[in-house]
C-alpha cells in the first residue's frame, strides 16, 4: 500500500457520495484500514477512521482478529 493520503481520500469521498446515493458501501475498508495500522500509516487510519471505517470490522477468512487487534500489538 503507497501511502497516498490524496488517493485514499478521494476514494473516500467517491464512496460517500455512493453510499448517500444508496450504491455504496464502507464495509471493504477494512481491509484498508488493516494494511494501514499494519504499515504503521497513521495519516492513512486516521483518515480511515474519521470516514467512519470500524477499527472492529474483521473478514471471517481470516479470523477474529481486527485492525484494532492489530494496533494493540
């Protein structure tokens, strides 16, 4: 992941514009979100977050484990 916080945030602002039209959704961000805490990006989460990305969404492919989880450690 490049740490393009112009990128992101203009992804970010396509996505609220499809999520208000009801096309949309956030929930593949966490994913975003996850590479970000990992890469220790924190413009990136920060950005992520405010965009209200949940640091306690998870994929079940790979566990339980959340992007929180892996900011604890």
């Amino acid at each position: 992941m490049r740490r393009d916080v112009t990128g992101v945030e203009e992804l970010l602002q396509e996505e609220n514009t499809a999520v208000s039209a009801g096309t949309g959704t956030r929930a593949n961000y966490w994913k975003a979100l996850d590479n970000a805490v990992q890469l220790s990006h924190v413009d990136i989460v920060k950005l992520l977050l405010a965009h209200g990305v949940s640091a306690n969404s998870s994929n079940r492919d790979e566990g339980s484990r959340t992007p929180l989880h892996v900011a604890a450690y």
